[in-house]
C-alpha cells in the first residue's frame, strides 16, 4: 500500500489517508483506530471493492498478491484477498452452510474432491460441520460470522482480512476463529489484516499492529506489545481499544500501585500483582477497566490526575451503592414474560421463558451463541411480535399492541443497524421520531443538534446513513432509539463496531438514562461490559432462562456461566485467584 487516500461520496475529507505499509507472508497484523479513521474502507481496497464497486474516489496505490487492485477485477482479486465483511449477512448467498463454503472454491474450477475437500476443513474449524444441510438464515448473528469466516479459510487466498471477525461470537466461538486462523497463519504462505477490538483475545495472535489516527493516517506500526506500552497516552487519546488488563493496570497505577513494565495480559497482571508491595487496591479500582487510566464509564467524565480520578471513584462507588440497593417489594416490574414460547418457522427458540424486569435497571441478557438472546429481546419489545398475553412491557401486551403504542414506550436499536434507516441524511434519521409526534420544529433541532454532538456525528448531519462508517451507523441508530426519550430502551449488541471512547460514551449515557429511570435493556458477548455496567443479568441455555439475578451475586460463582456454555472474562478469574473482590 502506497499513499492510499479514500474519499467517499459527500465525505469531505478522505479516510484512509497517505496510508502507506507492507504485509509480508506470516504475518498477523491487527489494524486499529478510531471509529471512522477508515480501518473498513482500507480492507476494501485490498480487494478491489474500492474503487470498482464502492462510489469512492481513490489515489495512491495497493498491490495483492502481485496485481494491482485499482486494475484487476474483484473476480481475480478473490483469488488473492479473501474477505469477512464486518457484516456477515452481507455476504452470505447460497441456500446452505455447505453450499455457501463451497461456492468460492465451485467458482474457481476446482476439481470437485478438492471444493469438498476445503469446505469440510473449513466448516468443521469454525464448529459448524453438524448443521451444514441448513440454511444460514437459521442460523444466529455469531453462527453466520463464524460461516463468513470458513468462507474465507475455503478459498485458500495468501491474505485473509477479517473485519472485527469475533463481535458476535460466544467464548467458545471466539477461541474456534482463533484457532483455525493461527492453523492458517501455522503453513507460512498467508498473512492475515484483522480489523478487532477484543484484544484480549489477539494480543497472543497477532505479531504487528497499526495504528490509525482520526485523519485516518498511520501514526504508529511496529509490534503490539512496543506500540501499546510506549504510546499508551496517545492510544488513550485516540479512543482505540486496548487489553482489558492493560485498562485495570493503568487504573491500579493511578490508585498507587507501581508497574515495572506495564501488563498486557492477565497473566502479566497477575505477576504484577502477586509482586506488589505497596497498599491494597480497591476492588473498583481493579474491576472497572473499559476506560483504564484516563476516563470512568460509570460516571462519563475525563480526568486527568490521580487525585480527580480518586474523587471520580468516591462518586462512582457512591452511585454504584446507591443503584445496588435492595430491590423495593412494592415496585412493580416494567416488564413481565411468564411462558413466554417463541417458534421460528418449525424451530422452538424460547422455551417457557418466565421474567420480571424491575423499573430503573440496566439488564444484560447473555448465552452462548444459539441460546435466544436476540429472539427474547425483540419478543419483549414487541419487534418479534410475542404471543398474546406472555408479555407486558410498561403496562401493553406486545403482541396485540399497534406499532405507535409501542414506539412510546420501548426503543429498539438492532443488531445490524442499516435495518432501521429510513431518511436520506443522518439530521433526517434522527428527527423522523420527533416529526411524527409532532414535535415543534425549534425542538426537533434542538434535540437533533444535541444528539450529533453527543455521539460525534455533527459533520455527517448531511450525509446519507448508509454511507457512514460502522461505527457511525451504530452511533446514529442508538441515537434515534433515544431521542424520544422511552421509558425502556433495548439494544442487541450496543458496542459493536464502536471505538473505545464512542463505546464508553455510550455506556457512560446509559448510566445516565438509568439514573433517570429507564430501564435498559441489553444483549452482548461482552461480559466484561456486563461486569462493569449492568444491574441485573440473565442468562439463557437452550432458549430457557438458566440463571438471573443481581450482576453482582451471579458473578460471585462461575458455575452458572459454565453450565450455560460461557466462562467469565481471563481478567476477572485471575482478579478472584489473586484475591482481588469482583462485585
């Protein structure tokens, strides 16, 4: 790559811009940045769809596997580029898991015992080998990255470049995409480019990293390990994600305790720990890691000394206490499931679901990939009409209510968030709420205006939805969930696609909302985040509620976790085996 410069359709700016570095064979190379740097649109160079299919303008130059992208067409580059999309489904074609592995290899010419060859291998890597005979659709978020991904490994191209490959995965998921990648990386003829945020679970894969900075150029390349600890500040600045046991080291140093060389992993941390010799950390000092030495998610400001930090905590703890007082007999649950039964097609995916969901709380609904968390979370808002009188959202039945009645009391952000776009430009999206109640015309931009701001999208007010980046679109799709300001919000995956600082920002407002009563509603794969951030959990096995109750108490003992396929994060284990308190 040679002073690669991308610039969309009604963007102002490019992004990528002047990126220019090499990939050798062997290779791993985790690229970073901040949401809308360009991390995507760069991947989309490397095989042809910028500039032959994207309406983008490029200059400078990307060579694959010794053809130069700007004049090969996207059929021969897939020979040298195989891609994951940061959005599975939009690359998924056949009728079957096996069909669509073997697709990519059939349109090769490949003799056939040799497509079969390569679609067995690749779909029993990635766990899916005993449902190859049905269709993707059946299949959940994380099932249908994981087919992306064998997809990718069937085609046997030298450079595989995954976009944020593990963000819908279960832990059981995440490890099987490693694994097969590092049996991939093992023969030496490939590279891989991956696009990730979950870098506890890359920091042992990966041997190089690039850093992109919010003008979408390269601002540092060299090993993972050099980068992070020597531009840790700069890395902070910039909003990009970092290991969570780099995050409660930074925290742990601000509270007191010296690091000789700073912790990557939990392991390193432990060592750290287990050495120590000066005072006893406190448990929130090593328990909220997502924004580690430079900001509090709880609290949703940036401080800058320890001092500030240490009066954050006082508050954080404070409000924290107050938000994990006993639960009032005589408040009535917002939410109420009793038998809740859902079919999809002849599929049974929730089984007598029985739930109470307490007014003014933030709830995770977790499980392995499968389990039915998206399903109960669009059945109890009313998106996967429930049936009749299973459910009842803030005093309405779900699955007899009209559309409207629903809109004002529950906001929805999908998974996928070019699902609910409507309007040609981002104001437009954001104001369509507001409009069809009528709201005066000073109030809707007033509130719109405030809402870009709050999530960053004040340059993007003119532009088209589908043409912002990912993390854009989940920022925009979460800010028209709120701008109605619903009782109850509900959001499948919320941090997916986001930067460090978008998502703690985001997390920081859901705090806010909680404290001033709505109650909130999450599905993620990430229980750090609901370690950190949630009220309540519930946990799902087989479409059924296996555990449910305070974070807290469930986090006190792994056997739930583990008996519904799930185990709690690397950090938190080795906090509870060093004696460090978790809830």
């Amino acid at each position: 790559m040679r002073d690669l410069s991308i610039t969309h359709v009604d963007s102002v700016r490019p992004s990528p811009e002047d990126a220019t570095f090499d990939i050798a064979e062997g290779e791993v190379v985790l690229l970073l940045g901040p949401s809308g740097s360009g991390k995507s649109t760069l991947t989309l160079a490397l095989n042809g769809l910028v500039p032959h299919a994207v309406p983008a303008s490029m200059t400078g130059a990307v060579e694959a596997g010794g053809v130069d992208t700007a004049h090969a067409t996207t059929a021969e580059l897939s020979t040298r580029v195989a891609m994951v999309f940061q959005d599975p489904d939009a690359q998924i074609v056949t009728g079957t898991v096996y069909d669509e592995v073997a697709f990519g290899p059939e349109n090769l010419l490949l003799p056939l015992a040799e497509v079969h060859r390569r679609a067995e291998d690749a779909i029993r890597r990635v766990g899916l080998w005993d449902r190859r005979d049905e269709n993707p659709d059946r299949l959940s978020g994380g099932g249908r990255q994981r087919l992306a991904i064998a997809c990718a490994l069937a085609m046997g191209s030298p450079l595989v470049v995954l976009d944020e490959p593990t963000a819908n995965l279960d832990p059981q998921g995440i490890d099987d995409v490693y694994s097969a990648l590092r049996d991939v990386i093992a023969a030496g003829d490939r590279a891989i480019l991956l696009v990730e945020h979950n870098l506890d679970a890359a920091m042992g894969f990966v041997t190089r990293t690039i850093v992109l900075d919010r003008a979408g150029r390269v601002a540092f390349d060299g090993s993972p390990a050099r980068i992070i600890r020597d531009h840790v500040d700069e890395l902070i600045a910039l909003g990009v994600w970092l290991p969570a046991a780099t995050l409660a080291a930074l925290r742990l140093r601000d509270a007191g305790m010296q690091f000789a060389e700073l912790p990557l992993t939990p392991d390193e941390l432990a060592a750290a720990l287990a050495a120590a010799t000066t005072h006893p950390v406190s448990s929130r000092s090593a328990r909220s890691t997502t924004e580690g030495g430079a900001h509090s998610t709880t609290e949703g400001g940036t401080h800058s000394t320890t001092e500030e930090r240490s009066d954050e905590m006082t508050r954080a703890d404070a409000a924290e206490a107050a938000r994990s007082t006993p639960d009032d007999d005589d408040t009535a649950p917002i939410i109420t499931a009793r038998g809740l039964t859902v079919h999809r097609r002849r599929t049974e995916i929730l089984r007598g679901v029985d739930l109470d969901i307490d007014p003014g709380t933030l709830t995770a609904i977790i499980g392995t990939n499968g389990a039915g968390k998206t399903t109960l979370l669009q059945a109890l808002a009313g998106v996967v009409p429930p049936p009749r009188r299973q459910v009842t959202v803030d005093g309405i039945d779900p699955g007899s209510a009209s559309p409207r009645e629903l809109a004002s009391r529950i906001g929805f952000v999908f998974q996928n968030p070019e699902h609910q776009f409507i309007a040609h430009t981002v104001f437009d999206e954001l104001a369509h709420g507001l409009r069809l109640r009528r709201t005066p015309d000073a109030e809707v931009d007033e509130r719109v205006d405030s809402m870009l701001r709050r999530f960053g999208l004040e340059a993007k007010a003119a532009v088209h939805p589908f043409l912002l980046s990912g993390g854009e679109k989940r920022r925009l799709s979460v800010g028209t969930a709120l701008i109605t300001r619903p009782r109850v919000l509900a959001l499948d995956e919320p941090t997916f696609g986001q930067d460090r600082a978008r998502a703690s920002e985001l997390l920081a407002l859901l705090n806010d909302l909680r404290d001033e009563g709505t109650t909130i509603l999450i599905v993620t794969h990430d229980l750090q985040l609901v370690a950190e951030h949630a009220s309540h959990t519930v946990i799902l096995k087989d479409g059924r509620v296996h555990a449910a109750g305070r974070t807290g108490d469930l986090f006190l003992d792994e056997t739930p976790f583990v008996e519904a396929g799930l185990r709690l994060p690397a950090l938190q284990r080795m906090l509870a085996a060093t004696g460090q308190a978790i809830a």
